[in-house]
C-alpha cells in the first residue's frame, strides 16, 4: 500500500525515526538490534527525499542532551508508578528494588532510546517540506569534511 504525504504526523514520524522532511524514509538502515553497531548505522541521505542525516560534522553530539531528559523522564514515571502501585517506604528496601529495576529498564531501553533522541534532534534543525517531491534538500556541503564523516 503507497503511503501518501500526509499519512504521518510530526509525533509518529519522529517517533517511528522517519525522515523530518519528507516523514516517509527511515533515518536508519537496519531495524533494533542486538548488535550494537547496527543500531545506530544511519542512511547518509534519506531513501525517499534525498535528505542528507548528516547536517555537519559533529550534529549528533546533541543528542545526549536529549537521551538524558528521556531517561529522566521514564525514571520519573515509573518512580510515581512503583510509588502508586507497590509503594515507597524508608523501612524496607522497596526503593533500591525500584532502582534496580529502573536500572534494568532503561538498559534494554537503550537502543530504541538512542534512537529516538537522534530522530528527535534531526527533527528539530530540519523541517518537514509538503512539497518534498518538488523540491530539492538544502545542500550543507559546506559544513561537512569527508574526512571526518561519521564522527560521531
């Protein structure tokens, strides 16, 4: 079934790592993995519109900001749902179990969290174009040095 433009939203193509301009090509070349190398192999231009995943060297380095404000926020979420489900006590050891799993939790999150913060990022510098088919990605050659592609 062909996907037309407007078959996805900001939401659901930034958290399903789709191109941001054109909200139909995979930012990624495999799917999650086990292996960690994998995850995070990008396409260096979007299958669909051409634009490139790369803006400039370094782009990515922002993205622990934005993985960091994720794993906050899940531990805070399943801190108020141990706190309203089980409960939280200074007499037992409740809260170092939580911990734990928390801990655990955001491990296996990981890969899809890595992810979602570089599909986030990417989403934020570039915007979605409707007219995607017609025009051309904006070229930032000039901010890239071949030399030092894929440093990140």
């Amino acid at each position: 079934m062909p996907e037309n433009k407007a078959s996805r939203g900001y939401l659901s193509s930034s958290l399903g790592c789709r191109c941001p301009r054109c909200r139909q090509g995979k930012l990624f070349k495999y799917p999650v993995s086990i292996k960690p190398g994998r995850n995070m192999a990008m396409n260096p231009t979007c299958p669909q519109c051409g634009q490139p995943t790369e803006i400039e060297v370094g782009f990515y380095y922002g993205t622990s900001y934005v993985s960091y404000a994720l794993t906050v926020a899940i531990s805070v979420a399943s801190l108020v749902a141990w706190w309203v489900l089980i409960g939280l006590s200074v007499n037992d050891n409740r809260f170092f179990y939580w911990m734990g799993i928390n801990a655990a939790l955001l491990i296996c999150l990981q890969p899809w969290l890595m992810r979602l913060s570089r599909s986030l990022w990417i989403s934020w510098f570039v915007k979605y174009d409707p007219d995607w088919k017609t025009n051309k990605p904006e070229d930032a050659s000039e901010r890239l040095n071949a030399d030092h592609g894929g440093n990140w």
